[in-house]
C-alpha cells in the first residue's frame, strides 16, 4: 500500500523536473526573440485577435489572450486534480506531514506580499501587485532541485513540493476573490447550475469524462463572462472529478491527471512561457530594477519567499507543530526556502491580472520575476550544494 501511495509522487516529481527544463529553454528563447530584428513579429502575432466559435456563438480573443484564459484553464485544471489527490491520498492527507508545508507556504506567501506592499505602499496603481511574489513555480523549483540528484533527501523533495501544491492553491483563492472583474448574476447563476450538475455527476460516480468535459467547457464560457477570471473554470471542474482511495477502485482523477500531464508540462506551459516571458531589454539598466514594481517582485521573491518559509517553518517545528523533514538539516531547509522564491510561471500569471488595465508596468513585472527567479535558482542552488557536502 506505502507503494502504491508513493508512485504518483515519484511520477510527478520526474515530469515536473524534466518540464522545467522545458519552461527554461521556452523563456529564453521568448527573450531572444524578443530582442531580436522578429520582435516585432512578436508581439504582433500576441495581440493577433482569433475567432473560435460557430456563427454567432462563440469568442474572439487575441492571441494572448486565448494562452492566459483558455490553455492556462487546462492548467488549473491540471493542477487542482493533484491537489485533491495530494488532500485525499497523497502527501498532504496526513496532517502531522502535511503541517510543515502548510505552516511554510503560509509564511512563503504572506511576506513576500508584505516586501511588495512596503516597497508600493502609497502608489494606488502598483499596489495591485501584491500578490505576485507570492507564489513558487513547482517545475522550475523542482527541476533545480532535481539536478542534486540522491545528495538531496527525499523528504525535501516532498516537503518542496507539497508547499509549491498549497502556494498553488493560495494562488487560485487569490485569483478567484482579488484578481476579477465587475459580477454578472445571470452569468453566475449559470456557474452554479453547471457546478450542480458535475456534483450530481460526481455523486452517482460517472466513470466517463465526456459529461464533465461537456458542462466543464459551457462552465468556461460563463465563467469568462461573469467577471470572474475563466481559469477558475478548470478548478471547479476538477474539483468535482471523482477519485476512489481503494487500490483496486478505478480513480477518474488518476486516469486524467496521467492522460494531460505530459500536454501540460511539455506544450501548456512553455507555450504560456514562450508568450509571457519576453520582454525588450532596450534601455534597460540596473535602475530599472529600483522602479517600485520590479523591486517589490524582486524583494519579495528573493528575501520575502526565503524569510517567510524558513521562518515559519523553524516556529512550527520549534514549537512542535510539525516535524523537521527526515535527514535534512537547517542549512538544506534554508536552500528550499530560497528556491521557493522561483516564481516564474505563476507571478507571471498574476502579474498580468493585477495590470491588466495598467499594462505599463507589465515589462516591470517581467523584470522582477525573471530577476527573483534568477537569484534564488543560483543562491538556492549552491546552499543546497554546501548542505549535501556538509553531511
């Protein structure tokens, strides 16, 4: 059974390490592009508006816009089928384990927050970013982590990815109550006869994904047009996707979180990688990094990330709230807590809601995530390299 229990993680550790890789190849090669004499070509085929739809039913959005509303929906998706099982079954189902991470990406989320608004305190515009230092890019964190190979613990490699799970989360709650826009009721009312729909699904344990996917893409366009941003789509229709803790029960979630992982990991991502991450670096110089946007994403990722983890995790575990991670040592837990502060994907992400009608501060916001992301992989990477010889 310990077997059993252990598989998805040791599976989903490999693929979010190898997609990682992936994300960075995706992100440079978005900055060379646009630097380079296709810049242009760019960030002209971003705006580019497409029509999905037949006749009159149907949407038309840019370019951008169908990766940052519709592909990152299948993210979401994606990403709170591992939470469920990591609740039900996984990592996080045993509260004395499940602790240490929580407690951590607590702190991994609140600090962070408070360095940005220090830094933006009095600025109506930028303080809207808050959020953005908050959350860990689990493929990237894991994928550095990953490059230590057996010199790493393995309790690290779960307690690392436990927290980014519940960063993940906090991330989506964010979203839903602080990042959406003027409510329609005729559109919610709509949500909540969908989301009634998939619980009666769930409830009589329909085994096929065609009626989820069904009311899940319906869900999706109600969503969009209720104010509410339409990647919270994907959360409430996995939430409703049944799983069976049994050994021999067969798990609706399993067979899914399987089936659109590698879309996920190898296409979703580096292509909301490949669509965010560039930016023209043309004029920049370090006192671009002092302008109050970039320098609270900065600070936040780098310090705030770093502080807020190891500080709540050495009161939880001081106070004996949880325990420290088998075979670890103050040292490796300070080289986690620094490599949480790899942003990347997700502040991208919210970086893009919190400006969406300030768009001027958008290559800031790009600037502090790559910078933080950056610091924090080196530093990270090298206090977890002086940890493992120190052993």
């Amino acid at each position: 059974m310990i077997q059993y229990i252990s598989k998805p993680f040791k599976w989903f550790f490999k693929l979010e390490a190898a997609s990682g890789l992936v994300l960075l190849i995706a992100a440079i090669f978005a900055l060379v592009i646009s630097n380079s004499t296709f810049s242009s070509i760019y960030f002209e085929t971003l705006e580019k508006y497409l029509f999905i739809g037949i006749n009159e039913f149907g949407l038309k959005l840019s370019v951008h816009h169908w990766i940052n509303d519709a592909l990152m929906a299948i993210f979401f998706f994606f990403v709170t089928l591992e939470i469920k099982r990591e609740f039900l079954q996984g990592e996080l189902s045993n509260i004395k384990q499940a602790l240490l991470p929580i407690i951590a990406a607590v702190g991994g989320m609140v600090v962070p927050a408070l360095f940005y608004v220090v830094i933006n305190y009095g600025n109506s515009e930028t303080i809207n970013g808050w959020a953005i230092p908050s959350a860990t890019d689990i493929a990237f964190s894991l994928g550095i982590l990953s490059l230590l190979g057996s010199r790493v613990p393995i309790s690290l490699k779960v307690f690392l990815t436990a927290l980014a799970i519940i960063d993940d989360l906090g991330a989506i709650l964010i979203i839903a109550f602080f990042y959406s826009g003027d409510l329609s009721i005729p559109y919610l009312s709509l949500i909540l006869i969908s989301y009634i729909l998939l619980l009666i699904l769930n409830k009589f344990s329909v085994k096929i994904f065609t009626p989820y996917l069904l009311i899940g893409l319906c869900m999706w366009f109600f969503t969009y047009k209720s104010g509410i941003h339409a990647t919270i789509a994907g959360v409430l229709l996995a939430s409703t996707i049944p799983h069976r803790l049994k050994e021999h029960d067969f798990s609706l979630l399993v067979k899914l979180e399987h089936a659109i992982s590698p879309y996920v990991a190898f296409m979703i991502m580096p292509i909301f990688a490949f669509a965010n991450a560039g930016v023209n670096l043309e004029g920049l110089s370090l006192s671009s990094l002092l302008n109050p946007v970039p320098l609270g994403i900065l600070m936040g990722l780098f310090f705030g990330k770093q502080i807020g983890v190891l500080l709540f995790s050495y009161v939880s575990v001081k106070f004996k709230f949880a325990d420290m991670p088998n075979n670890s040592n103050w040292l490796s837990v300070y080289g986690v807590s620094i490599l949480t502060g790899i942003g990347f994907t997700m502040s991208l992400f919210v970086g893009n809601l919190a400006f969406v009608e300030n768009t001027q501060y958008i290559d800031g916001v790009k600037i502090g995530v790559l910078t933080g992301s950056l610091l924090s992989t080196v530093f990270g990477y090298f206090i977890l390299l002086i940890s493992s010889k120190n052993k």
